[in-house]
C-alpha cells in the first residue's frame, strides 16, 4: 500500500497547532525538554522529549486540553525522528481519547499508512474497510479499494481473524493470531467509534486480551467502554469485569471493592448485581474463609 497522505501538510498543521497553543502548556520539564530537541534534534534530545510528555500525560490526567496538546506535539517529534512505532502509539491515543476532531478521516488516513509500512496489515485493512463504510463517495475509498483482499466489510474481516484464532488442530489457540483480533478490533474502533458495532468489539478485544493475559490491555479496553460508551449495554459488563479482574487475577482488595461498589450503585438491578453483592463481601477472604461462613450459615 503505497500512499503519501500529504504527510508534510499534516506535519506542518501539527507543527503550527503547537506553536499556537504554546502558551497554554507551561510546564517547566516539558519546556526544557522541547528547547533542548529544538536546538538539536537527537535520539538523546528526542528520548528525554518523550519521557517529558508522558511524564506530563501521566501527572494530569484531568487536563484534557493540554493532554491533547500533548500528544500532538509527541506526534509530531516522532514523525520528525523517522519513529513509525511512535508515531502508532501516539496516533492511536489521539484519535481515540479525541475521536470527534476535524482532522479524524485524515489521521484514519495516515494511520493506514504507517500500520502498513511496518507490515501490521490486518489492522490496516480494517481501517481501510471501515474507512469505505463511512465514507463510500470519498475518492480516497476508490483508492483504497484497490489494495484490499476481497472481503467486502470490516464485520467480516475481523470474522475471519477470529476463527483463525483457533483454527490449528495441533497447537489449538493461537496467541498470534489473538493478538492480531484484538489490533483489528481496536482499528474498528478508532476508525469509526460512532458505529453501533464499537463497543461489542471493544469487548471482544478485552475478553481476549484476558485469555492473552494483557491485563493492562484489558483494563485500558474496559475503560474505553466505560468512559465512551456509558450507556452501552456492555457498559455494566466493563465495569464488573474490572472489578472481577482486580478481585480475582490481582487479588486487588481496594481496587475490587472500589469498582464492585461502583457497579452496585450505578447498576442495582443489572442481572449481576447478585454476583457483585456477594463478591463484594467476600473480597480479601480466603477460600477458606468463605466457606467457613458458608458452613457457619448453613448450621443456623
């Protein structure tokens, strides 16, 4: 897929964006850190520049406006430094913490074209199925339709990863091919979060990352459900599972009853309300423990 998305526009619009908004970003450390890349442009400068960032992202989380303005300028350093990897990372976190800005078919764009040139097809190809679906009279769907497999939606593209997760005989479930499911999920997502299909595959994405063990994956899937998409019907699930996961993977006793007493206050009549309530009482008891009372309340 060889396309060149007026890459140097994009840049230069980044660029003018950050010295516009320069004044509301004061932060002492990031300061120094742009001044320094500013000045001279090395891995060093530029791996002390990104540390500043997200030490900045990190330490206010609240600022919204300057975590954009943040991840903008992290954009743009790493497109300057040749860092494709970066340049995901950072695309990835803009265009889903801020998915209704005006230039979101134009970074959709750009994001299909570096996932393909570091070979990440899969997600590439969803993009770009998704892309079509939004916009079927946009040239650019042409263009793109050229260089698809002959899938004809991303519903069905993403199908076809999932049955491959469990498609060898021999070694049965596929951690590659998992992987791959939750990437093309997640492109899905940030490519068209306003599809009635985002959440269900964002879900999915999280369930897998949970058989794959990336819990932070998971915890980060959930989260986009729950902050996204409230009132979703897999909006309570998110939440439960969040709690489930510290309770009984991290044997996170804060966390669980922290997020399970969400869930009964936000849910009280959901179907696993039951479950949460009984969870929530047992947190930081030993199975022992558990069944101890168990036995206790059978003998009253």
């Amino acid at each position: 897929m060889k396309f060149v998305y007026y890459s140097f526009l994009i840049t230069f619009s980044l660029l003018l964006a950050s010295c516009k908004n320069s004044s509301s970003l004061s932060d002492p450390a990031v300061k120094t850190a742009e001044d320094a890349f500013a000045g001279n442009a090395t891995p060093e400068t530029y791996n002390a520049l990104i540390t500043s960032y997200l030490d900045f992202l990190k330490n206010h989380k609240e600022d919204k406006k300057n975590q954009e303005l943040v991840l903008e300028r992290a954009l743009s350093a790493s497109e300057k430094m040749g860092n494709k990897g970066q340049q995901v990372v950072f695309l990835n976190n803009l265009m889903k913490e801020y998915p209704n800005r005006a230039d979101h078919n134009t970074n959709v764009l750009k994001m299909v074209q570096l996932l393909d040139s570091l070979n990440r097809l899969a997600p590439a190809h969803v993009m770009s199925l998704c892309y079509i679906k939004a916009n079927p009279q946009d040239p650019k769907s042409a263009e793109l339709k050229k260089t698809l497999p002959s899938i004809a939606t991303p519903e069905e593209y993403i199908l076809e990863i999932g049955k491959a997760i469990f498609s060898d005989t021999i070694k049965g479930f596929s951690e590659e091919n998992a992987r791959v499911y939750v990437d093309a999920c997640e492109a899905y997502a940030l490519t068209i979060p306003n599809d009635p299909e985002t959440p269900e595959f964002i879900f999915k994405a999280a369930e897998t990352s949970n058989t794959l063990r990336t819990y932070d994956k998971s915890f980060a899937l959930y989260d986009w459900i729950i902050d996204n998409y409230p009132t979703h019907k897999r909006a309570p699930m998110a939440l439960f599972m969040k709690a489930f996961l510290f309770d009984g993977t991290f044997a996170d006793s804060t966390n669980s009853r922290k997020y399970y007493t969400e869930f009964l206050e936000k849910y009280p009549n959901h179907e696993f309300a039951k479950d949460a309530k009984l969870l929530l009482q047992n947190v930081g008891k030993s199975d022992e423990e558990v069944l101890k009372e168990l036995m206790d309340k059978n003998k009253k």
